[in-house]
C-alpha cells in the first residue's frame, strides 16, 4: 500500500501567491512517487481556492472541523469551519486533535471526540493526532503507552462502536509533543513501536509526525509499520524530499 505524507502547512504561508507555488512543488513530488499518496492540509483561507483550481493533481485536507453544535452545516459559530463547507469544497482529510489546538486553544478529548465524529459521519478520513509530553516520554516507553491509550479511548468515545468506520476512514498520527517543530524526532524504532501498539489498540492506519524532514524521513521509511507522516516545518519545501521517495 501506499504511504501517506500529511502535509500540514500550519498558519503558513502568508500569500496566495506562495502558497501556489509550495503546492507546485508538491504536486511535481507527487508525480515523481507512486509510492506515495500526498495530501496538502493549506490554511483554510487558501484551501477552498487551491482545492478548486488543483483538483485531481493532487489530494487536500483541512487542517479542523467544527465540531460543536449546531452540527447542521451552519449557524451561529464566529470563525468556524463545517464540515458540509469542507464537503463542497474537494477535501478528502481533516486532520484533528493536533497537539497545538489542544494547547492553544484549549481544545479537550471531548471537543476532539465529537470533531472525529463529525468528520467521520460525513464521509471524511480523519487524521486523529495523538501523542505524549517530555516529561511522560521520560517514565518510558510503558508510560507512554498508557498515555496514548487513555487519550485515544476518550478520542474515539463517541464512535466506539462504530468499528466499520475506524478500520475504513481512521487515521492515527503518532505526533509526540516533544518531537514536533524541534528538529529532534523520535527515533524510527522507538516510533515504529507506537505505531504498531497503536494499530493493534484499535485497527487504524498510523503515522508518525515529527521533525520529519527530507534528511530523515530514510530512516522512517523502512519500517512498515509506519503508514506515512504528518509533515509540518518541512513541507513547506517539499523539494527537499525529492529523490528520498522512491
Ligand atoms: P513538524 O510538525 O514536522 O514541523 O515537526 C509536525 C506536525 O505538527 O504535524
């Protein structure tokens, strides 16, 4: 199967004209790698735009979804996204849970929970990001384990049993806290495990994020059972990876 790079843009960049130009990029990667399945995840300001022009060259995702209520599609929800808006628009992906919204923003497991829903009633595959701090990455790798499986239990509350979409549309990446935007990844085995403790934990595909860059990303690829990467600073050059994908 095809590994999976998320290209997650973040609030980057700052003009339509560079965004175009970065996707340009990605696109020629893509058409060099049939190995590779890449999804661009723009700020949504670019994403609607890029996902209309660029349709069938390449694969986008959003980076959230609105997840409380009114869920019909619209209403009352100052700076918010739904996800009928993002099925209008040709969005494959949502990523949510991402370390910095939970930070940020304050986002809890119950917001995350009720937005994988969402994402996944509507049809969407869902990147749920899950991952743990420096100082439960320093208790080992079994305190860690039980950190990741409590998060992904209150995560997947609300569709618990719903098994026919996990396996289909449910994507878990394995994004430690420590590791993302630091230029210190996790190391590949230590990362491979995870996502093999993961996968047997509830039957998703897994990818690792993390300082993932066209330097390193070698020495992830080998193990299988990694199924691709959440890719935030250095996919915003994606020239980089050029040559390591094949
Ligand atoms: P990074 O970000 O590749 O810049 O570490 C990964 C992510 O946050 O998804």
């Amino acid at each position: 199967m095809a590994k999976l790079l998320i290209f997650n843009w973040k609030m980057n960049p700052g003009t339509f004209k560079e965004a175009e130009k970065i996707l340009g990029e990605s696109i020629i990667l893509e058409e060099s790698s049939d190995k590779y399945e890449i999804a661009v995840c723009p700020p949504s300001l670019w994403l609607f735009d890029l996902s209309q022009k660029y349709a069938g060259k390449i694969t986008f995702g959003s980076q959230d979804v609105f997840g409380g209520d009114p869920l019909s599609g619209k209403g009352a929800s100052t700076g918010e996204i739904s996800a009928e808006m993002l099925k209008n628009s040709k969005v494959e992906y949502i990523i949510v849970g991402h370390s910095e919204r939970r930070r940020y923003e304050n986002e809890t497991d119950e917001m995350i929970s009720k937005k994988t829903e969402v994402g996944l009633k509507a049809g969407f595959k869902v990147i749920l990001c899950v991952g743990e701090d420096l100082n439960t990455h320093s208790q080992g790798p079994e305190a860690v384990k039980s950190f990741i499986k409590d998060q992904l239990e209150k995560d997947l509350e609300n569709i618990h049993n719903s098994k026919f979409i996990i396996h289909n549309s449910l994507i878990v990446a394995y994004e430690p806290i420590w590791a993302i935007g630091t230029g210190i990844p996790e190391n590949p085995e230590s990362a491979a495990l995870m996502a093999k403790y993961i996968k047997e934990a509830v039957g998703a595909q897994v990818l690792y994020g993390g300082s993932v860059d066209g330097k390193n990303i070698g020495n992830f690829i080998k193990y299988e059972e990694i199924d691709g990467f959440l890719i935030g600073g250095a996919s915003l050059s994606p020239a980089q990876f050029g040559g390591q994908l094949n």
